[in-house]
C-alpha cells in the first residue's frame, strides 16, 4: 500500500519556512496544525518537521515502537548544559541511568520528602498579610524550587544558591526554544543570548561540583538524592557513575524539576481567583480532611478534589508546550512514512485542548476527571521509557504546597490584571499579581468553616461559569 501524503502547513515564506509563526505564536502555529491531520508537516527555515497530532499515533510514538526514536533537536541543544544525562540520554544508557535513579523516587522515599516540602510551603504561607497584593507566580516559583532543591539535596541549603540555581535554569529555559530552531552556527555567535547561555552552563556545573565535592567528605552521612547516586552501582556491572555522568544527571535534575511544579501552580492560583467555586470546594475538602492540622503524607489520597485540580491544570496549561523526538530508522507512523533522521514534534498542550478529545476543552472544570480519559489522551509528563522520573514527585508536591496555601489564604485577581502565556522552555503566565486574603483559624472551627466553604460555592455556582477565554489571552 503506498505511503500517505502528508499534508503540509500552509503560509510557507522562502527561506523562513514557518519560521517567523513559530517565534510570533508557538502554540497557537501548532494547534492550527490539528485539523490538517494525524501528521502535518511544517518547515523551520528548510529544515523539514513533522508535527504528531494523533493520541494514536503518539503513544506509537513513545511507547509501542519508543525505540525507533530518539531524542530530538531540542535536546541536542541542551547539551551544553544538561551533557549526557537521563533527559538527553537515548537506548541503554538511558536505561541503566533510570534503572540507577529510580529508587530515589520510590514511595519510600516520596514519604520522607513531604515535610521538606511543607516546611518550604508554610514560610510562604506565613509570609504574607491580610489583603497583601503578591506576584503569585514568582512566590510559588521560589517557594517550589526552593523546596524541591532541599528535598532532595539538602535541607540546609543556602537561600542564596537556591535563588542563583534558580535564575541559571531560568535563564536555560528561555535560551532552549530559541537555540532549537537556529541553526547550528549561530550557537557560536557573540550574542548576548549567547553569552548569557555559556554564563548558566558554567555556573550551575560549577555549585553541582561544588556539592558533590562537599558529599566526599566523611565528615557527615546525608540521606539525600545526591548521596544516593554518589553510592548507585549499575546492577550489571557493579560500577557507579562517573564524576561527569554523575554532575549530568544532577544538573538535569536541577533543570527538570525547576519549572514543572512553579508553572503549573502558578496556572492553578489564576483559574481559582477566576472560579471563586471551584476555590471554595478545594478549601471545604482541605477543611474537611485536614481540620486546621498540616498536611500529611497520608492525607493525600483522601484529597481527591485537590487531585482534579491539579490535573485539570495539568490538561490546560500543560507547561510542557513541545517535546521533540527523531526518526532512528525509516518509519512507518500509521501509514506515512517518516524519513530516517527526521525531525518530529507533539504538544501536549495543543492535544489538551483539543475539542475531539476534551469537550469544551478551554473550560476549566475539575469535575471533567471524575470519569478521566484514555491514557493517551493525557501526556504531562510524556510516556513510554522516557516519561519524566520526577511525576510523583511533582504531583506530592503540588498537593503539598496547594493544601498549606489554600487551607489559610483566599486568593483573588488584581484588578485589571491580563493574564497572557508565555512560551520559553515552559508555558508561562507573563504575569500573575494577585491578592490573598487570610481565612479565619483560631476559634473558627471545622464545622462553621465548612458551611462558610459551602456557602461560598453555593453563590459562585449561581453565576455564569466563565471559560480561560474570558479574560486569559491563549494561543488558540
């Protein structure tokens, strides 16, 4: 049976390609994308890509025929910061560096990370005052980096190399996009971006260095990620990583996990100050399950409203906008044929969104995963051998930060805020002001909280139910 064709986009310019879509509107070029086909082929300058829009044909993609792929273009930009480690890595090197990393995110150890992340959670929530305006997205991405850096590394890191760790991956996220669709030379020119690029590369293996230098020191044992890989023998062979795979794999670390958990929650704070409803009923279940203690380890399957929450933010705002593969072999991808060394990409994002498989898919509604979709319908955190490592990690603490924050502050949009996303290596919101106002505790009991939640849910269930088109500007 002959090949299909694969259908091309449209609005091609010589030279760009489609080029000057991609830098305007990332997202919304790729949703456009959807209803030309399974498969859509689109050109970055001449550089042919094929763009994956099937949930079918994706998890052909990552899982089914996984080892007809590799890791695309993206991440072979990524290179000069991330090396060979687990996000770059391809076939059995690959393997053995998860097959080494994975018990440092067994159930076990999940438990003992929580208060790290609790304790990270309550100085932000003991932070603020009484109708304080904050730059909600900046708060949560200092208060999620800092405590995933200390959940895994250690607790008494300093603020400073937690905030300078920080600034250098946010400086790599937004360098990423740009440097993967240049072409190769234009990574050796002096450009500012360049040079800002160059700075973080060196900078972050330099404090990775200095970290693991501090491990071999026999004056103190740490149970931490980083002592776990240090001691990690390959089952097979017996040998540990070496001192470069080993700093590899803690800056990939450093670098994936910075970004998931802030943006995410970021997203979560905008939908709940817009949906006062749905804030009410995420507080009445914390009031409910927690009654004014801190959060457990053990309270979160009980938090099953949180849980849609936060995977509703997860299928809306998937920050994970574009993920890149390349063709091993010639491949037949349900019919079209996909050249050896080809480019392909998919958006988790844009599949989301799409109103084939999410009815009324730009409305946020928690309630739509009390029946949740086929597995391939939803990809946060990829599929297949190379799903992130990290997505339990990242779901506990979410819920962690979500049920300290929320069980004592009520949050509300800043008057005639524009929420925008901004697409770097993460989709972002541009900017996120916000006013929190505190919720009675003391002297306020369990039951008389819970009728103030329902109350509340009741008069915000009256009015229209707004959609992200409302005020948020999307790239659909």
């Amino acid at each position: 049976m002959p090949a299909l064709t694969v259908p091309r986009a449209p609005g091609r310019l010589p030279l760009l390609g489609h080029a000057h879509r991609l830098f305007r509107d990332p997202v919304g070029l790729l949703q456009s994308l959807r209803a030309a086909g399974p498969v859509v082929l689109f050109h970055v300058g001449p550089r042919p890509v094929y763009v994956v829009n099937s949930p079918d044909l994706l998890r052909r993609m990552l899982v089914t025929d996984a080892g007809s792929f590799v890791r695309g273009l993206a991440y072979d930009r990524a290179r000069p910061i991330l090396g060979n480690g687990l996000a770059t890595s391809d076939g059995d090197t690959h393997l053995r560096q998860r097959r080494l990393m994975l018990p440092s995110f067994h159930r076990a150890r999940l438990l003992g990370y929580t208060g790290v992340m609790r304790a990270q959670a309550d100085v932000l929530a003991g932070s603020w005052r009484d109708g304080q305006r904050v730059a909600m997205d900046e708060a949560l991405h200092r208060t999620s980096a800092a405590g995933a850096l200390r959940a895994l590394f250690r607790t008494d890191l300093d603020d400073a190399i937690v905030a300078e760790i920080d600034d250098c991956v946010t400086v790599f996220l937004r360098e990423i996009p740009l440097r993967a669709v240049l072409p190769r030379f234009a990574e050796r020119l002096p450009t500012p971006g360049n040079r800002r690029f160059a700075r973080v590369a060196a900078r972050l293996r330099e404090i990775v260095d200095g970290m693991i230098e501090e491990r071999r020191t026999p004056s103190r044992t740490r149970d931490d990620l980083l002592s776990m890989l240090m001691d990690a023998r390959d089952e097979d062979t017996g040998a540990a990583m070496t001192p470069e795979r080993l700093r590899d794999e803690v800056v990939t670390i450093l670098a994936g996990g910075s970004e998931t958990v802030p943006s995410t929650l970021s997203w979560l704070y905008h939908e709940l100050g817009r949906s006062p409803g749905v804030q009410a009923r995420l507080q009445g279940e914390l009031d409910t399950v927690l009654d004014g203690r801190p959060v457990e380890f053990a309270d979160l399957p009980e938090l099953t409203y949180t849980r849609r929450l936060i995977d509703e933010t997860l299928r809306l705002h998937s920050v994970a906008w574009m993920m890149s593969r390349r063709a091993r072999t010639d491949v037949d991808l349900g019919g079209y044929r996909i050249p050896a060394g080809a480019e392909l990409l998919f958006s988790p994002t844009t599949l989301h969104r799409d109103p084939a498989l999410y009815p009324d898919p730009l409305r946020f509604d928690p309630d739509r995963w009390l029946s949740p979709p086929p597995r391939e319908n939803f990809v946060p955190f990829g599929a297949g051998p190379r799903k992130c490592i990290g997505d339990h990690f990242s779901y506990i603490q979410m819920t962690v930060i979500v049920a300290t924050v929320s069980a004592r502050w009520t949050v509300t949009p800043a008057d005639g805020n524009r929420v925008r996303e901004r697409a770097s290596g993460a989709l972002r919101p541009d900017h996120l002001p916000m006013t929190v106002k505190h919720r009675p505790s003391d002297g306020y009991g369990k039951a008389q909280r819970v009728s103030a939640c329902t109350a509340a849910y009741a008069e915000a269930s009256s009015a229209p139910a707004s959609t992200v088109e409302d005020e948020t500007t999307y790239g659909v």
